[in-house]
C-alpha cells in the first residue's frame, strides 16, 4: 500500500497549530459502536472519501488518534483502559476532492465535539531506533520526478527466505516510519530520521525474518545488515527525547448523532460502476487487491476465496459457509472492477485485502452474476473458550491502559526461530485477551474466542508459541509414516497452558454461519 508519511516531529508541531475552534469540520457526521468483528484480520476499514463520503469503521479510539494525527501508534501514550479495545463506525459528509490532510483535521475535530477528547504534545525520553548515515557514501538513488511515492513488496521466487521491498520517491522520514512497519519484529520501538538528508530517494532492501527459518549453514541477514549493506546507513537503537501526543481526557460513550444527520449523509457505494468478471487462464498467480480509486483487481483466485472476503471472514475457514458447493472451491476467476466514485486515497493500514465498502461492491458482484441466495443462520457450532486452570498471572493496575499484542525486543526467537509469536499483555482483562486470540492464530480459531476464564480485573503476562501455519509447514515425517512436531515449536493451545496456566478448550456455542441457498456454477456475462 502507497502511503507517504511526514516527519513525526512535522505532523505533531503542525497539528499544535491550530486551536480546535479554528479546525475545519465535517458538514455532517454520525459516530456509532461497532458491531462484533467478524475478521479480525480486516478491522479499521476505510478512512478515504468516495466522493462526498467519508467512512472509517472498526476503528479504534487509538486507530483514530493516530489517523487524525497521522502519526505512529506507539508515539501515543496515557488514555483509559478501552482505548485499544472499544471499535466506532464513523460516516461522514465532506465536499468532494477535499485532501487526506483537511480530512485528517475534520477528524481531529470530530474527536473533540463527539468523545471530548483532549490531547496535548510533548517531549519525552524514550526508546527508539536512530536512522542515521553510515561510514562511507549512502547506496540510495535520488528521485527524477513527481509521483506517489511508498514501498511496495516485490514478490520473490519459491523457496526465498528474503522480504524484498522497493521504495520509490520517498523522503527519509517518512522511509524511517515506514520501515518501522515493515520490520517490526526487529523494530518494536520507532524509527526516526537522523540521516540529515534532503529530497526524496529510491531504494531497494532485502532482508530475512527475525524468526524466519533459515536452510542449514544460511546466514541471516537482519534488518540492520540490510540497511547497512543496501543502503549504506546506520540503525542503532538509542534513548532520547521525542515528540508523543499524551491523551489527557476521552470519553468512552460518543456524543449522539444530531437530528437529521442520517438524511444529510451521502448513501454508501454498494456497486462496481463497471466490472468484468471471467475464469481464470490456467497457471496465473492468485492476486486480490483494492486499486486506486476504490476499484477492485483479482487474478486466479477462488471463488471460496472471493466470497469469503466479500462476507468478511477468514479464507482459511470454509465452516463459517454452509452449502457452499465442492467446485468453488478450486474454480478459479479474475476480476477487474471500477468503483462508481474514485477515492482520494488506499485505504488505511488494517483494512485488509479491501475495504468495507469495497467488500460490499464485490458482494453485491457475486451475487448478481452468480445469482447467490443466500442467509444468515445462527447454528450450534463448536468453538474455542478459554477456561482457568492454576493461573499464572500477574495483577496489574485497572487503571493503565490495557495493551496486548506482539512485541520483539529481547525475545527467544533469536535463539529459536519456531516461537514465532510473542504476545505481551499489560493491564488488560481476560475478555480483551481472548478477544485478541483469533487474530494471533487465524487457523485455529474460526470464530472469536469465548472468555470463560471467570477472573475479574486486569493482569500482565506474555506468551510467546508457533502459529499453526508454522507448525504444518515445518512438521517432518516420521519414520513409521506419522507427523511428528518440528523441535522447538510449541502450539498455541500447549503455550496457554505452561505459561498462563490457562486453558483453550471446544464448547458448543450459538454462532452465525452464512448460509449459501443457491449459487449457478458459470457466472453472467459481462
């Protein structure tokens, strides 16, 4: 995804600019409470203008802050214990062609009137990663000429161990935020530019994976090798004070929506302006991706696959289809669709493949020229809970801020590569834990998971374990024929045990499936 982003000391300085008074607004605007997600892995959907409509759903109160303020997460600190947690809908008019960069201020006010939020800048001592030059000449390439500037990944041939990105037309600080995104299992802390170079550059680096595998006698190739030998730079972690936005007051119920907002918001796109739909050529590589503009692009890619990100779940769980037939799941079709109104912008990061809107043009594609019935059902389905066992926890502060999620810095995947994953809980509750397991092991957990542990308040623990993809993709073959499990993994389900003294276990729960009542096996015509 293209995204350019500004020097974080630039975007929190010029934010301070303006008094909330002055800030532009939004002609209309209506915040809501999102509903439960279903995907986990396509939650802050949005956050461009389709014509005179703005919409940023299954965001964050951290998601929105550092949109508003377009800055990283990890530069905002204080705040209740929901911020991460609790999601908002938020749809909104806007004058057409209005820039990303007024949006981000409507934003701003919009926090300010709804949830009353109160920010304030300020400098801080804190740990982070210096982006600086290196001994001898930088390696970058400066840039000729205007353009969107970003990193795209560039595909490597089967059985590369190296991400590869290409970065074009890009100033330092906003490669230094970005790399920050890119290497995050190296770089837990943020990035930022020391380098004191003016212009915009392009540049290629190639790296491996800190917990990435490596053949016998490979030798790893870290992020700050790459920068060093590809680049010609320095990335040294350091301490020193930066520029934080602190969250001062917030309230967790938004104000409600005026009177006669719902008619004064323009109507959501629900349809492609124009789209051709074919099977696929045999051997063409599977591709699902949002254009510029909103439109759609898929290439050799199954129609289970479509429609499960149509509906807005996880391609790896066919279950939460019923009465979906055996060929869609091989049957293969290319898409190339044209959104009625061009968005100024992709999509913010954590929307997924598409968009919200996007999901709801191809649905509506699918159905039309497959001709799908279809429902929902709520059925009784087995499904993951966590339970308590003999705790091992540790009881933390209710009143800190909850965070869960992965980190990086002094870990054990530098010794072994299998424990993949390492999760760190701070403050958070049980329920805000279980809630965040579907996401840490998408092929394991077809549904949410149930918080059945009973335990009240607020604790602190980490787990660190082998995503189950991990585990199929390295399993080796016994002698006698049975899979036996690579050394070093440990599976999610065993992590929970030994280390939180917790518990995954099945129970038959009411869930909603979506049921397929009828589907034509050859699409319409274009």
């Amino acid at each position: 995804m293209k995204r350019i982003l500004a020097g974080l000391s630039v975007v929190v300085f010029t934010a301070s600019a303006q008094s909330t008074a002055e800030r532009p607004r939004f002609e209309a605007a209506s915040v809501q409470l999102s509903a439960a997600v279903t995907n986990p892995e396509t939650v802050t959907s949005g956050g461009v203008l389709r014509g005179e409509r703005y919409q940023l759903s299954k965001a964050t109160m951290l998601d929105l802050i550092r949109i508003a303020w377009d800055v990283d997460r990890d530069i905002v600190f204080g705040g209740p214990g929901w911020l991460e947690f609790d999601r908002f809908d938020i749809a909104a008019k806007a004058p057409a062609g209005t820039p990303l960069s007024t949006l981000r201020l409507m934003l701003q006010s919009l926090l300010a009137d709804r949830f009353g939020l109160v920010i304030h800048q300020a400098m801080r001592p804190m740990p982070s990663f210096a982006l600086t030059r290196g001994k001898s000449k930088p390696k970058l390439q400066e840039s000729e000429g205007p353009g969107d500037g970003g990193c795209d990944y560039v595909p490597q041939p089967s059985g590369s161990t190296f991400n590869v990105y290409s970065c074009r037309n890009v100033t330092m600080a906003a490669f230094a935020q970005r790399l920050h995104s890119l290497a995050r299992d190296y770089l837990v802390e943020p990035v930022f530019d020391q380098t004191h170079l003016d212009g915009a550059w392009n540049l290629v680096l190639r790296w491996n994976g800190r917990a990435r595998a490596l053949p016998p006698g490979a030798e790893r190739v870290t992020i700050f090798d790459a920068v060093e030998k590809d680049l010609g730079l320095s990335l040294k972690r350091t301490d020193s004070p930066q520029p934080v936005l602190v969250v001062d007051r917030v309230n967790e119920q938004p104000a409600p929506d005026l009177p006669g907002t719902a008619q004064k918001l323009p109507k959501p796109e629900v349809e492609f302006e124009v789209a051709d739909l074919k099977p696929s050529r045999p051997d063409e590589r599977p591709v699902l991706q949002q254009m510029p503009g909103g439109g759609l692009e898929a290439r050799a890619y199954r129609l289970e696959g479509l429609m499960a990100a149509a509906w807005d779940t996880d391609e790896g769980h066919p279950e939460r289809f019923s009465g979906l037939p055996a060929w869609a799941q091989s049957a293969k079709f290319d898409i190339n669709a044209k959104a009625p109104a061009n968005a100024n912008g992709m999509p913010v990061v954590g929307s997924g493949y598409i968009d919200d809107e996007g999901r709801m043009m191809l649905r509506n594609l699918l159905i039309e020229r497959f001709h799908i019935k279809w429902h929902y059902e709520t059925r009784l389905i087995k499904a993951w809970s966590l339970v308590a066992v003999k705790p091992k926890l540790i009881r933390a502060d209710t009143a800190k801020r909850a965070t869960c999620g992965r980190v990086v810095n002094n870990d054990a995947r530098d010794a072994n590569p299998m424990l993949l994953f390492l999760i760190v809980c701070r403050s958070a509750t049980m329920a805000q834990f279980a809630s965040r397991l579907q996401a840490f092991d998408m092929p394991d957990f077809a549904y949410a998971v149930e918080d059945a542990t009973g335990l009240k308040g607020s604790w602190d623990f980490r787990l660190n374990f082998t995503p189950t993809w991990m585990l199929k993709s390295m399993t080796r073959e016994a002698g006698d024929g049975r899979a036996s499990e690579p050394t070093g993994g440990i599976s999610i389900q065993d992590a929970v045990v030994r280390q939180l003294g917790l518990k995954l276990e099945q129970r038959k729960r009411m869930l909603p499936v979506i049921v397929v009542d009828h589907i034509d096996e050859n699409p319409t015509g274009n």
